[in-house]
C-alpha cells in the first residue's frame, strides 16, 4: 500500500480574456487581494481562436496570462474557480461580462484547467467545479492533447507556460 501523503503546492496561473482597452486595474488589484502577489504577467496578445466570447464581451478580445507569487494547494483549485466567477459577476455589466477568468495550476509536469463544463476528459472536483489536464510537460516542452484548446497550442503560449514554470522550478527550489 502506499503511503498518503500531502500534495505539492502548484503555482497559480490566470488566463483573462478581455476586450481591447478596458482598463484591467481594478481586476488585478481585486484578483491580487484573493489570491496575493502576481508575480508574472505576460503582454496581451490577440484572443481570435473562438468567436465564443463574442456575443457576451464584443469583438476585438485580448488575452493575456498571470501567474501568483503564493503556491497553493491543488485542493484549492475549485474554491479558486467559484471565486473567480465571482470576481467576474462583481465587473459584469448589464448581465454581461467584461473579463472571462480561467485559473489553473502549473506544476513540472503538467497544466491543469478550472471549469464549470462536465466531459468525458474532466475529473469532478467538488461545488460543481471540474479540473483538465490541458497540457502535459514531457521532453523539455508542452504537448498537446487530444482536446486541448486551440489557443494552448500555439508556441506564443506555451512559450508564456515555460516561463511560469521557470518562475515556479525556481520556487520549488528555494523552499528545499
């Protein structure tokens, strides 16, 4: 039998999906105030992979990449989902969101995605949160899976990832 033992902590990473020219200042104090220092902010970049988000936050959507100073616990995952949701209500305007929040965790091995949406592919949580590994780290890269999305694919983002994981590899070895 194995030995039970705690997990890892896992650095915190947010993708935010925005539109062109909103002011994010009061989002990243808000998502700083829960969650702590941001450590890591990548340049926004064009969100042209999906119209999704388009009826709800409009066209000309940017995305752009945080991550947190504080390593958390992987059991924390779905509280940090729900209280993003919140995050993302409490900037809503006129029933409409103006900034999507994705949260994960990046380890050495492996992205790990939040959502609300059940499939196959997705291992239940708890409060009706979900986890995904999206990306997988083999062979000094990301990989993709079979369903990871088109936007984590590209070389742009997985070349922000390898950075978040430098900052977290780092981490890992000054608290040994």
């Amino acid at each position: 039998m194995g030995k039970i033992e705690k997990f890892q902590k896992k650095k915190l990473i947010m993708g935010i999906i925005y539109k062109g020219g909103y002011d994010l200042f009061p989002i990243l104090k808000q998502l700083e105030s829960s969650f702590g220092v941001i450590d890591y902010r990548s340049f926004p970049a064009d969100f042209s992979f999906t119209r999704y988000y388009e009826p709800e936050m409009g066209p000309g959507l940017k995305k752009m990449f945080l991550s947190f100073l504080r390593l958390v616990d992987p059991e924390a995952l779905a509280d940090i989902k729900i209280r993003t949701n919140d995050i993302e209500l409490i900037f809503s305007r006129d029933n409409r969101r103006v900034v999507n929040l994705d949260p994960g965790l990046l380890d050495q091995s492996r992205l790990l995605l939040a959502t609300t949406k059940d499939h196959s592919h997705r291992i239940p949580l708890q409060k009706g949160i979900y986890a995904e590994v999206t990306l997988i780290y083999e062979k000094k890269e990301f990989r993709d899976l079979s369903w990871t999305y088109p936007d984590y694919r590209t070389a742009e983002y997985k070349a922000v990832l390898s950075e978040i994981r430098e900052i977290y590899t780092d981490q890992l070895k000054h608290r040994e």
